[in-house]
C-alpha cells in the first residue's frame, strides 16, 4: 500500500472505541483505566483548591469563590469516571471534550503562569486518552484547540518581558499536539491493523473478523448479517504429498479468489490453518448464491493443486438481538460452523445451510462431484 493510501486509510477510521474497551475489560483492567482518567479530574479538583487557599483573604472572595466551584466540577468529573459505567464512544468524546473547554477556561481566568502551565499539561494528558481512545479527527481537533488555548494563555507572557518563553510555549504545544500525538496514534493504527490480519494471505485474522463482524452487527441492525465458514477439503493430504510450500501456495490463492468473488464491503477472514469465513449483509437467498459463487470460485482450475472446500451458512435477520455483540457474534459462527461441518460429512464441495426454514433435506452438493 502506497504511503497516501496508507495515510488516508488511518484517516478514515471508523475508530476502535468499543473494540479497546472491551479488550482492556477482558483483561481484567477497566476499573485502572478508569482509576487513571478520573485521577486527571481529582489532580485538577485539587489544584484548583490549593489555588483558592493560596489567594489573600481580603478582596479575592469572588476569585476563591468561583475556583472552589471549579474544583468541584472536577471532582463531579472525576467521580463519574470512578464509579460510573464507562461512557459510550459519543459520551466519552464530550466528556473530554467538555475537559478541553474547561481547562482552558479555568487556566485563562487564574492568569498566573502556574495555572496556565498546568493547564496545557491537562491539554496533553487529554490529548494521549484522545490518541489511544479515539479517531485521527477528534485528535486533530483536540490539536487545533490545544494550540488555540496554548496561544490565549501565553497572551499575557507575550506582553510582557519575556516573549520569547511564549513563543516556547506555543511552538512546544504544536509540536506535542500537532505532530508527536498523531504520530503516536499512526503508529498504534499499524499495530493495531497488522494484529487484524493475517500475513500468509492478508485477509483479515480471526480477531480481525470478529472485530470487523462486531462493527456491522452494531452499526447495522435493521440488515439482514451472513456468516459463510469455509473448510478446505483434504487440505491435510495437500501438505502432506506436496509441502507446505504448496499447501500456503493454496491458501493464497484461495484468499485472491474469495476476496475476487465475495460481494463488495465484504469481510473475509482466515480464521484457521485451512478455515475461512465471509461476512456479508445480504438476506438469505442472496447469501445462498453468494455461497454458491465462492465455492465455484475455490474449486475452479488452479496451479499448483486444485481443491474444494465445503461451506456452512448462518444468517441473523434484522432486528435480531444485538446489544451482546460479541455473544451474538460468537452464536452466529457456531451455527454457520456445525453447517460447514454437515457439509463436510456429505464428502465435501458443499453448501449446507444454517436456518432452518431454508435449510434443505440435506447440504447441497455440486453436481457430479
């Protein structure tokens, strides 16, 4: 992939909010990751308050006043991090969104060089959840404000006896915001795509799959999700006469040749040594011919060894149950596995389908095989 193909793929993101969330969940780690964005709160609560105990006590009530209601919406902020859910991919962006606003606000209005240096640390630490929670466009808006807010606050240092320390200030908040962090994003993107795919045939892995079948199940739920599994016959006896250098010769072509023949905005996957799976939204009749299509498209002429593969066909109709994504998801490759598997008793170049008021007397074999 050229480099502006590969910029503008990590452009145009989808975001992995909910994937990451549920990664760090089944590891065990939700409650630190909430115990560490919500101590960025609490750090500001405190700041504020020790900042309010710092002024006189004469002629500043108003200044106290306002400081001490501040730290108090920081604590608020900080609390619902703590002992809340973690926010929906929306709630998230306007809750640090919302934190932006606020430290900039509150640091303008201290107008000391402390305050406005604690704040575009704040502005940073935002700026690393955004990169590691969030898509390149909320981190190059999260960017253009920081910069924004780094120039507002180093106003009063530009006017006074020491401009170019504002200077500083704002160059260091381009290079952290406008460079460093979207760099830091890139290269988690790469990471994170090479984990999703497979390098033998570049289709997607099988967390890849899983995680790309978990998106359209949730963005699309009034559409009709196939799941086709796909099962090399005898691929065993392929290794074991030729190689392996033949048999991943196989699988390769196999990849080329789903990905030619499975409809566009297809997922395709590599999900076992000789096991692949499709992902579609098409209804049932029209799955049922795509799966014809592929397995047509496997079994055709090939060098240096033709095979077939016996296919399983499940499918989850609109406005199925969809708010356990990953239970749903983990139902539908079964009940499409246990087909593949039919079909495979059947002596393999086989479609057999899933649902059973489509389901035939027995899995449909390609005539004269």
């Amino acid at each position: 992939m050229r480099s502006r193909q590969l910029v503008r793929s990590w452009w145009e993101q989808s975001g992995h909010y909910r994937w990451l969330v549920q990664t760090i969940a089944s590891k065990s780690a939700l409650t630190w990751m909430k115990v560490v964005v919500g101590s960025g709160g609490m750090t500001w609560a405190v700041i504020l308050v020790l900042a309010a105990c710092s002024l006189p006590e004469r002629g500043h009530s108003t200044e106290r006043t306002v400081l001490l209601v501040c730290a108090g919406i920081a604590a608020l902020w900080a609390l619902r991090w703590w002992f809340l859910p973690v926010p929906v991919v929306i709630a998230s962006i306007l809750l640090l969104g919302g934190a932006d606003i606020f430290v900039t606000v509150v640091s303008a209005y201290g107008g000391d060089r402390i305050g406005h240096t604690t704040g575009m640390i704040l502005l940073i630490a935002i700026g690393i959840y955004f990169t590691f929670f969030h898509t390149p466009r909320v981190v190059a808006v999260h960017g253009v404000w920081s910069v924004l807010s780094a120039a507002l606050l180093s106003v009063p240092v530009l006017n006074g006896e020491q401009p170019l320390a504002a200077v500083a200030m704002i160059t260091a908040m381009v290079i952290i915001c406008g460079v460093l962090l979207p760099g830091l994003q890139f290269g988690f993107w790469l990471l994170w795509t090479d984990v999703l795919s497979d390098p033998l045939t570049r289709l997607s892995s099988r967390r890849g799959l899983e995680y790309f079948a978990a998106q359209k199940i949730y963005h699309y739920p009034m559409d009709h999700v196939c799941m086709i599994m796909i099962d090399l016959d005898r691929f065993k006896a392929v290794n074991d006469t030729f190689g392996h250098h033949v048999g991943d010769e196989v699988l390769r072509n196999t990849a080329r040749r789903l990905r030619a023949a499975a409809p566009s905005g297809s997922i395709i996957g590599r999900i076992g040594g000789e096991e692949f799976a499709v992902v579609t939204m098409l209804p049932p009749p029209g799955a049922r011919v795509v799966a014809e299509r592929l397995r047509r498209a496997v079994a055709a002429e090939s060098d240096p060894v033709s095979i077939t593969a016996s296919f399983g066909l499940a499918t989850l109709p609109p406005g199925g149950p969809r708010d356990r994504v990953g239970r749903v998801l983990t139902d539908l490759m079964h009940r499409a596995d246990t087909a593949m598997y039919r079909a495979k008793q059947q002596g393999g170049n086989a479609i057999a389908v899933d649902e059973p008021w489509m389901m035939p007397s027995a899995p449909q074999q390609a005539a004269g095989t």
